[in-house]
C-alpha cells in the first residue's frame, strides 16, 4: 500500500524536525565534542588502529549514534502512539455519527 503524497511529505517534515531537535540537544552536542577531540587525537597517533586514542573515539562514536538512535526510536515510537490514538478516536467519532445517524434515520 502506497502512502499519499501529502502523509509521506507530513512524515518526512516531522522526521526533520526531530532530528534537528535531536542534533541540538545539549547532552548530544557534549557526546559528540567529546567524539570530535577523541577523533583529533586519534590523527596524531602514527599506527591508528592500534591506539588508545583509536579506541577511545570508537567508543565515543558509537555512544553518540546510540544516543541519537535510542532519541529518534523513542520520538518515533511516540509519534506513532500519537498518530493509532488519532485515528482510533476520529474512527470511533465517525462510528458513532453513523449509527446517531441511522437510529434517527429509522425512528421518522
């Protein structure tokens, strides 16, 4: 099933908008300085892979993409619990028009 233009469009404004916020986020913005002097510092060691510093920005980087991930699942899961609940009582509010509706159709 195809989603229409305009839901796909109001998904991806929404995914924008939370990442943005995500990237702004303060506890983030220190993850990732720290990520950010960890890589640094993992350039001035000669064999890369095999330095402290190598594994120290491994270790940062990996933190901040989960942290980020865990925020976008989390604002995701959200969203989507937003959006059932929605559809759920705009479901139940037409329902219940259209049996309003059909007792006072019947009932001349």
């Amino acid at each position: 099933m195809e989603l229409p233009p305009w839901l796909q469009q109001a998904i991806q404004a929404r995914l924008d908008e939370v990442s943005a916020r995500i990237e702004h986020d303060p506890e983030l913005s220190r993850v990732h300085e720290e990520k950010d002097e960890a890589f640094e510092a993992w350039f001035a060691g000669k064999n890369v892979e095999q330095t402290p510093e190598y594994t120290e920005w491994e270790n940062r980087y990996i933190v901040s993409k989960g942290i980020e991930n865990e925020r976008l699942y989390m604002q995701g899961l959200k969203d989507g619990i937003q959006l059932t609940v929605s559809l759920l009582g705009q479901s139940m509010l037409e329902e219940r028009y259209t049996k309003a509706h059909q007792t006072t159709d019947a009932n001349p």
